[in-house]
C-alpha cells in the first residue's frame, strides 16, 4: 500500500538515481541498509558513550546507543501510527526513515565522546570549526565510501531527519552554538527544496525549531536513550548509589515530582532493578508523545514539516531531571573529568602533529608520512589551509577511541613502537 504522507518532493536524492530491476526496497529501505553496512557505522563500537569504550563489556558505546535510539525510534512510530487521529494505514510516518536517521544521527560523532568533540571543535576554529552533526552530514553527503572519497546519495527526508542544526557557521559571532560547516550551505538549500529560511528564523535555536517530524521523533528517542541510559551506566559503574542520590538531593532543590522519580529510583536502584527501571520508562516516554497539525515556511509542500511532536511536559521534565543527575554526579567527577583531560590532550597532540606537517610544514622539517597514502594524496590536492584541515579533521574524527590513542602512543611514547606495535 502506498504511503501518501511521503511524495517525489521527500525521495529525491541529491543525484538522481535510476531504480535498479527487481528492487524490492523503498528508497528509506535503501538507505537504512547501507547506513548499518558502512564502516563508519561500525566503528561506533569503539566510540565512548559515557564511559571509554571497551573498559567494560556492559557499558554503551555509540553503536549501542545508537541501536538503542533505533529501536524507540520505530516504537515512537508505530504507537503513533495506531494512537493519533491524524494517521491512517495509507498516511503514516515511515519507520524504515526514521530508523535511518536514528541509526546516522551520532556517525560523525569523534572519539571521547564529547570531550573530543569540544576538543576537535577549539583545534577546528581557524579553520572553521567542527560539530558532531555537521560532520554526520558530511559523512553522508561526502565521505562515507570509497575510503572516504564519496557519499552516500541521501534523499532529501533523510538529509532533513538528520539535521538538528540549521545555523551556517560563518552566520555565528560566537562559534559556541551548533551549526553546519560553511561549505554545507548548499545542502541546507536542497533540503529546503530551494526555499530561504524566512526573516524571522534567524539561525541558531529559532530556526533550529522548525524540525521535519522524523527529526523530531528521532530527538526524543535520542533524549530518552541517553537521559536513561546513562543512568543505568552510571548505577553500573558504581557513581550513582542510593546514598549518594540522597545527599546530592538534599541541596537540589528539587521539586514534588523530581523528588517523587528521585524516590523511585533509589528504591529501583537498592533492589538492584535499575535496568527494569529504565525498560519501563522508556515506553512511559514513548507513550508521552503525540502530534498536532501545525504551519511553517515547508509544510505546505512536505507533510514532514506539517506535524509538531508533543510531548508530555511531565515527561519532558523527568528526562530534565535524570540528565542533570548525569551531569552533576557521572560527567562533573573527577574520574570522568580526568578521562575528558585526557581527551583533549591526546587530539591536541594529534591535530598539532599533523597541522605542523601537512598544513604549516617548514622547509627545513623531513617531510615525513604519518598518515595513509590515501588520505595524504588527498591533503596533496587540497588547495586551501582549512581544506586541509577538513581533512585532517575527517582523519582523527574516524578514529576509535582505542585507535586515537594507539596512534597517540606511536608517535610520542618512546616505549611504544616495536614491529608488533605497528602492524
């Protein structure tokens, strides 16, 4: 049965692609399935989360997290789908869409979670910063194949799902906010279908507002993973304990609710049912939702940008309460503050390296390969300083965290480089 909430103008892709004979896949179809079969996808198994990856085998990773936001992803689909007055068998958001923009939202992420990212974005300044979505769309505009020399052909739904930021960096004063790179422009104009953000949408969180549903939905499920799930991973770790939930409580502030769900997850967290905890109020959040008809400067030429997403303010206000408990008690330690030190020593080693040899060389220096043919072939044609700087950027983005630290020890820990070391 065809789905009349999708038309031409949501499935054209940036290059217009003929369908191959026997193609039994839709268009999201497509592109959901070459997201999970890049590298990139899979080397999010070795992306810090909360914790660096691999410390323990029950910790989140990217990839987990990922798959987690997937899964409510599709569930926030098919419970509005059946519960909303709006939707019909023939007239529904498509999960297959919104499964590959919960699958692609954390691809560009670097390694160190966010540490790397604030770290990679202070190196990137001069050259034009860096952001974990701008990159995600890079990757799946640009570089996701072919070693990174080639994209992946996106429609335009998906490009518009992934995109949380709307903001061209060159139109910030301050490069604090979030924003895509400048040379992204254009595809800020594709997915619009050619049509300017209006006057009154002025880049930063105004504009960013103005959210396709799928973008919407994968938001949510984003904020519920994470606002839960790093509760659970930091109850595993031993960093939140009853006690210390009621200590911090006593000089929170907290209000009737906050502290009823702060009860709660104590008595959750004592009896050692954290995880069914969180199973629970995953579908409490997924229940949460609803959608309202609403108008902006594309709803009249795509029924993706023709719904709000409502969620429940109660909910809202608990997913609120569990991040500031992350931030507070898991992010703020010394433990997690010494791990995000090291974060950002070892990239600024890292970049500083390959921006004195591949953007600023002097003449007097060897001119040494510290990275792959490939990707120096690709600094060799690059004519501009921030162009090789993309680059470089791209280079140390990829790496795992296992893998930016290796690469670390190579080039500046004396103890480190037998044959083994280097195979």
């Amino acid at each position: 049965m065809e789905n009349r909430f999708y038309s031409d103008f949501d499935t054209a892709c940036l290059v217009e692609e003929t369908s191959r004979p026997g193609e039994y896949r839709t268009v999201f179809q497509i592109h959901r399935d070459r997201i999970l079969h890049t590298s990139a996808f899979r080397r999010l198994q070795g992306k810090t989360q909360v914790f660096l990856a691999g410390e323990y085998d029950f910790y989140r990773t990217r990839l987990t997290h990922s798959i987690e936001v997937s899964q409510i992803g599709r569930s926030l689909c098919s419970f509005l789908r059946k519960q909303s007055p709006h939707f019909a068998p023939d007239f529904h958001i498509d999960a297959d869409l919104v499964e590959a923009v919960c699958l692609s939202h954390d691809l560009g992420h670097p390694p160190f979670g966010h540490a790397g990212e604030r770290s990679l974005h202070r190196l990137m300044q001069p050259y034009g910063g860096f952001e974990g979505n701008a990159q995600t769309l890079r990757l799946l505009t640009e570089t996701i194949f072919s070693s990174g020399t080639r994209g992946m052909n996106p429609s335009r739904a998906l490009l518009d799902g992934v995109l949380k930021y709307k903001g061209v960096y060159g139109e910030f004063q301050r490069p604090e906010h979030h924003f895509i790179y400048d040379e992204q422009a254009h595809y800020l104009h594709f997915v619009n279908g050619g049509t300017p953000h209006p006057l009154e949408l002025p880049a930063g969180p105004v504009r960013d507002a103005v959210k396709s549903i799928e973008c919407q939905i994968m938001d949510w499920a984003d904020d519920t993973a994470y606002s839960l799930n790093d509760i659970a991973d930091g109850v595993q770790a031993r960093f939140l304990t009853g006690d210390k939930l009621e200590a911090w409580a006593e000089n929170a502030a907290l209000s009737t609710d906050d502290a009823a769900h702060l009860t709660d997850l104590v008595r959750s967290i004592r009896r050692g049912r954290i995880e069914t905890r969180s199973n629970k109020k995953i579908g409490d959040f997924i229940t949460a939702c609803s959608v309202v008809p609403r108008e902006n400067f594309l709803s009249g030429r795509t029924n993706r940008h023709a719904f709000q997403l409502v969620i429940a303010p109660e909910a809202r206000a608990e997913s609120k309460l569990y991040k500031r408990i992350a931030y507070e008690l898991v992010f703020q330690s010394p433990q997690l503050q010494q791990l995000d030190f090291k974060a950002a020593h070892i990239l600024g080693s890292l970049f500083g390296a390959l921006e004195e040899r591949y953007i600023h060389p002097s003449a007097a220096a060897p001119a040494l390969h510290l990275l792959p043919p490939a990707a120096e072939e690709a600094l060799r044609q690059a004519g501009s300083a921030p162009a090789k700087a993309r680059l470089l950027c791209d280079f140390l983005s990829r790496l795992t965290d296992h893998a930016a630290t290796r690469l670390h020890k190579r080039l500046f820990d004396p103890d480190f480089g037998s044959i083994v070391d280097l195979l």
